[in-house]
C-alpha cells in the first residue's frame, strides 16, 4: 500500500488538528489491511456508509483491480483514530482519471465516506477535503442528498458548471423512505398510510394464498440466494428487454455474479441480503437489499408479471419493512419515482449526482457534457416541430 500524507496547513491546526492521507492499494491484500480500522468505524453507534459491509468493499475492490483500476482510499485521522474512510475506484476514461464509488458494478449504490460521527459537520468538512487530494480528475458521488451533510461540505468544491446548469427536471431525483425507528410499533407505523393499502394488502395475501403454499424470506444460505438471484436477474432483464429499457448492467451477468459472491462471503444469519416472496417454493418477487446499521435500503428488485395483480411486490416491501422495524432499522426506497413508493413513504428527499473537480485537466468534462447537453436539446427541439407540423 503507497501513502501519501498530506499535512494540515499550521494556521488550521489548532481549529481542526486532523492528519490526511490518500492510500493507494495496488493489492487486494494492502486493501484488506484497512479491515480493523473499517470494522472499528462500522462499530461507532452513529456511524455509517454508503457500503454497508467490509465484505462489500472488499469484493468491488478486488473486481475493480482485476478490471484495470486504480483502488484508493482518503482517509482523516483525529491524533491517532481515523475517523473518516472514503474508498474509491480510479479508472481512465480517454485522458481523464475518473474516480467512482467502490461497487458492485450497477454504478447505483450511493457514493461518500465512512464517517466516525455523523453530528459532526467539521469531519465531512475533512472528509472532503481528504478526497480532493487522490490522485485523480474527477470524484463521481451519485445521488447525494440535498440538504445533507455532505451536500453542504461538498458546495465549496469546484464541480462540473454544465452539469450544474441543467434544469432541475434532468439532473435532480426524488427519494423515499420510511422513518421506521420512530416508530413504537409497526400497527402505528401502519395507521398513517391510507386504509387502501392496508386492504389492498390484506386481499391480496389473502387471494395469493388460494394459489397454494406462500412463503416470505430471507435466503438462509448461499446456495438458496444463488437460485433467487439467478432468478431475480433473469426476469429483470427481461423485462427491461420487453420495454426497451435501456440497463446495461443487466445486460451481462457481472453484477449478478457479484452478488452470488457476495452471498457466499456475509454471514447472512447476520446480514441478510435477497429477500423473496415464493408460491408453491417458485420465487414470484425477489429484491437485493443492503442491510446496515441505521437503515434497508430495498436496491435491486422485481416481480413476476404473471403475479402482478396479486401485489406480490407491495407484499415483499411490508414483509422487509417490518423486518427493518423490527430490527430498529429505517426503510430506504432510495431515489427514482414510483407510485408504490409514494403509498408506503412518510420521507421524501431529493437527490443529484455531483461531478467534483480535482484538477484542472478535469475540466475536459465540460466538452462531452455540453455536447450531450446539445443533443438532448435538438431532440426536444425536433419533437417539438414534428409536432407543430402534424398539427398544421
């Protein structure tokens, strides 16, 4: 593992006496040697990640390297703790070095640091300013949340102007979730959604049933999460193929594989990770969630279209939901809109992707982003005169 120290200016010091380093992992072993210090921050009562788990890291890490990318890792330290890990893959996109979050490859988990306290503004204040010193162009974090304290320590860094100046319709999304832990109970958590999905909930196990033996679950073994994901995968490229959807990670198998791997690494008596609603022992809706301290995130999903007017897919959602209740975790139905996610939220955020510059070549960025930029808008502005056209 290289080191790369970069010490805090003395006028600072004495306000915010924190030591950066970028460590740069050239092997899967010198990444596995941040174990203890990952562990000890995800042992902190109000710590937490964007990667719910070192299993999780640790396997995009090693798929990153063996891609051809460069692993690092920002990192602060307060006297002798580290309090702050930002992990990043560094790949080279024509000249630009482009960093991205650690993952599985879908390229929607979301992006920032494992944070020792998350009250404390001044420590993602260093988070960010630790990032800024990898060793490349751009840092992608993907669906940042406004308002949040990332957001707020990431508006002083310079960032992408084009991407900045799209209207708001194109670059901003929003975010549902369920605030479970402040919840005594699941029937008062239940008791604010409209009595509609209550009922709607009810007749459709209910109806489910007659069909023959219903079961809600987490996959116990690696084994049993290999079948659900191989079928969860396979309907879902399915059905993107049946839209003309375009998803390019459904299109090959890699992020599937990584979470069959995935599975075989957790313990998942301790984190589970597919959860699946099956009839007669046949998967008819499945999800990939990311368990971690404070919260479900309900990540990869779907359902059988054969079983969709028995809301086999609203079922699995209560069945996670209140496990994550149960277990004094919040739901995250993370960003993009859907109507099933407006019946179950009592949150709604939004959401943006942010492009930060770290150097000057970065800015290269700009050209493509406005040359797609112009594009999308010469699309619009043809709909718009084939359509004036049709009607004189």
């Amino acid at each position: 593992m290289t080191t790369t120290t970069i010490p805090l200016p003395a006028a600072s010091s004495a306000a915010a006496p924190f030591r950066f380093e970028v460590l740069t992992c050239a092997t899967i072993e010198a990444f596995r040697a941040l174990q203890p210090q990952w562990r000890a921050l995800l042992g902190k009562s109000e710590a937490a990640s964007p990667i719910v788990d070192f299993a999780y890291a640790e396997l995009a890490a090693e798929r990153a390297l063996a891609s051809g990318a460069i692993v690092e890792v920002a990192a602060v330290y307060e006297e002798l703790d580290v309090c702050v890990l930002w992990p990043v893959a560094i790949e080279r996109r024509g000249v630009l070095r482009c960093a991205q979050p650690l993952g599985s490859g879908c390229g929607e988990e979301y992006g920032g640091p494992l944070i020792a306290d998350t009250r404390r503004a001044e420590l993602y204040e260093a988070a960010v300013r630790a990032v800024r010193r990898l060793h490349a162009d751009l840092l992608t974090v993907p669906m940042l949340e406004e308002g949040s304290a990332l957001q707020r320590a990431l508006a002083a860094a310079p960032q992408s102007w084009v991407r900045r100046r799209l209207p708001a319709r194109w670059r901003v999304m929003p975010g549902y979730a369920i605030g479970l832990r402040a919840c005594a109970n699941w029937d008062d958590y239940l008791a604010t959604r409209h009595g509609s999905l209550r009922t709607a909930l009810r007749a459709s196990l209910k109806r489910l049933r007659k069909l023959g033996h219903v079961s809600f679950d987490w996959c116990a073994n690696a084994d049993e999460a290999r079948t659900v994901l191989t079928w969860l995968f396979a309907n879902k490229r399915r059905w993107a193929l049946a839209r003309g959807i375009d998803s390019p990670y459904l299109m090959d198998d890699g992020v599937r594989d990584f979470f069959i791997e995935l599975a075989q690494r957790m313990d998942l008596s301790r984190t589970p990770l597919v959860a699946c609603v099956k009839v007669e022992g046949r998967p008819v809706a499945a999800s990939v969630n990311l368990v971690g301290a404070q919260s479900v995130e309900y990540f990869i999903t779907t359902y059988d279209e054969a079983f969709g007017t028995y809301s086999v897919g609203n079922l699995l959602v209560e069945f996670i939901a209140q496990w994550a209740h149960a277990h004094e975790r919040d739901f995250d139905f993370r960003p993009l809109y859907g109507d099933y996610k407006v019946r179950w939220a009592d949150r709604h955020t939004l959401h943006e992707s942010r492009l930060v510059v770290l150097g000057a070549r970065g800015r290269l960025i700009e050209l493509p982003l406005l040359a797609r930029f112009a594009k999308r808008v010469g699309r619009k502005l043809l709909s718009i005169a084939r359509a004036r056209r049709k009607r004189d």
